[in-house]
C-alpha cells in the first residue's frame, strides 16, 4: 500500500467542503456545509429524525480460499472524523481531527468474535449555548462505537460489516442542527486494509462475485479501491461518491476545500484578495491561513504547472488512400 498516495486521498475528501474560497469568514463560510456527519443518537431520535447517528459499511474480502490464507490473513480498520469546536472568540467553528483505529484482526476470527470499541474525545474547547438561551458553557465531549464483524459467504470469501455509532450526551434541551454538530462526528471516513488477502470492488466486481458484491448493505457511505491500480488492499468508505483508484492531481501544491479543486482559478482568486480581506484570513482558521500563505508563496514554475498538463501522448493512425 501506498501510504502516502492514500493520505492525500483521504486528507482531500474528509475536508471537502470545509473552508470554502474566499477562505474567510463570510455568508458562504457561515455554517460549515459537510459530508458525512454522524450525530448524536439523542438528538435524531428525539429532535431530527431526518439525521443518522449509525453508519455502515460492508465490503468483500477474499482470502484465497484456503484455510492456511483465512489464518494469514489480516484486517486493520481506522475510522477519521473532525470534531468542531468553537473558537475562543466564538466567532467560527475549527477543526479537529480525529482518529479510532483497530489491532490487526484475523478473517478466520472475525466471524467468530466481532470486536467492538467504545471511544471518547473531550472537547479542547468549550460548547458556548448562547444560541440555544443558556448562559452556562457545557464542555463538547464525544462518545461513540465502533464495531467490525464479518460473515463468511463461501471458501475464502467475506463480508465485512463496519459500524459507527454516536452515542455522544448532548443534554436534554432541543438543539438546533447547527449546534448539534458541535456534538456530531463530522465528515466520517472509514479506511480498511488488508494483508494477504484482496478486496472485491464494489463499483466493478469480477463476475462471480457480482451478485454478492450488489446484496452489501452501505448506509450513508460509498467504499472503493485507493491505491495503484491493480492493487486490491485498501478501501476508503467515503459519504461523498468516488471511482475506484482516485487520484489527486500531482500539480496540485495542496489542499484547496472547495469541491472539484480548480487550483489555478481558485489561487488567481485568493491572489486579488485585498490587503483588509488578507488580514482577515490571516486571523481566522489556520488552515485558511495555510493556504494564503503557500498561494503568495507559490514559485512562477509551480503556478505554470496548474495551467494544464498532459497526461500521455498516443500516435494518430492515418490510413493512406
């Protein structure tokens, strides 16, 4: 596995959407629009029964089909998500990101013992409940589950079952959505990996497995291949819908968070910012802060490179007459 290419991958869609351009605090950066929010079970099922506090993936895992390979072959899981927190000026919400990971798991112990692990992230800053007529700051503590299980459908082949629960209190008067996603796992990805064993594609399964790939049950996320191409042991389970093997485009000097990442026009743009709306972002996240300071920084060949590339040249074939 790739490391790197898949942390580019994952990095790129658990921030999509989270700090749009012009990168500063303004109408279209007023509420932040993500993907993938897993609220707290009190809240959907007694105030917004529209929001989930469960997400599922399942996927195809093959081992070979031998009992040697099921015993060798191994399962690791790592859940990210981002934790808002309010500022301590209480004029924006930041991030933070977090992480629940799995010890290596066996596909010949999985169906027979399910793991299960329960995780907590207190909050490093403070709940302000101003909108919500309190006066007394609550701290934002997040509680949830995770569970990994596995069925087996045939001579070294598996269905594996990814769970996500929230089960973070968030007091017992009505929150507004807003202020839920301050108790939310918020743009929440799954990564699974595998070693000696292969997964089974869920956009293209090979033939004999097409028919069980379309019988997984995927609630709130899309999983597909990361990595090189033909490689078959990392899936990322995104809630934004990707292909198989995507990629980040190599011109590309860093993240941008708005949607398709048009990086020339979005850096031309944060180039004619003015001095005053410059120092706004430089008070503001430090993400935002990030990007300012690498598009004023960006070297002449480097911006030369977002202008367009080509990818392969082929010869055309002409036919004499």
């Amino acid at each position: 596995m790739n490391t790197v290419q898949v942390d580019k991958i994952v990095n790129a869609v658990l921030y999509e959407g989270y700090l749009l351009y012009p990168y500063r605090r303004c109408v279209k950066n007023e509420k932040r629009m993500m993907f993938g929010c897993v609220y707290p079970r009190d809240f959907c099922e007694n105030q917004a029964a529209a929001e989930s506090f469960r997400i599922q993936t399942q996927c195809l895992l093959e081992a070979q089909g031998l009992l040697e390979a099921e015993k060798n072959t191994q399962l690791e899981v790592q859940v990210r998500f981002l934790q808002f927190i309010e500022r301590a000026d209480g004029n924006a919400l930041e991030a933070i990101e977090r992480k629940v990971e799995t010890d290596p798991i066996t596909a010949e112990d999985l169906p027979k013992q399910p793991r299960r692990i329960n995780f907590t992230f207190s909050g490093d800053g403070t709940f302000s409940s101003r909108r919500e007529n309190q006066v007394t700051p609550q701290p934002a503590t997040l509680q949830g589950t995770l569970t990994c299980s596995a069925v087996q459908l045939d001579d070294g082949l598996f269905s594996v079952t990814i769970v996500i629960e929230n089960n973070s209190p968030c007091g017992s008067l009505p929150l507004s959505s807003e202020a839920a996603q301050l108790f939310a796992f918020v743009s929440t990805h799954t990564i699974l990996q595998t070693q000696g064993g292969k997964f089974v594609s869920a956009i293209d399964p090979p033939e004999p497995w097409r028919e069980l790939a379309a019988r997984q049950q995927n609630q709130g996320t899309w999983p597909v291949l990361v990595g090189q191409v033909p490689d078959r042991d990392t899936v990322l389970c995104s809630p934004i819908i990707l292909y198989d093997y995507p990629q980040v485009a190599a011109e590309s000097p860093g993240d941008l968070f708005d949607a398709t990442e048009i990086d020339e026009i979005l850096s031309l743009r944060v180039m004619t910012l003015s001095d005053e709306e410059k120092q706004q972002i430089r008070n503001s996240d430090h993400r935002a802060q990030a990007i300012l300071a690498r598009t004023e920084n960006l070297p002449d060949d480097q911006f030369r490179k977002l202008h367009g590339a080509i990818r392969g040249l082929s010869r055309l074939q002409t036919t004499e007459r």
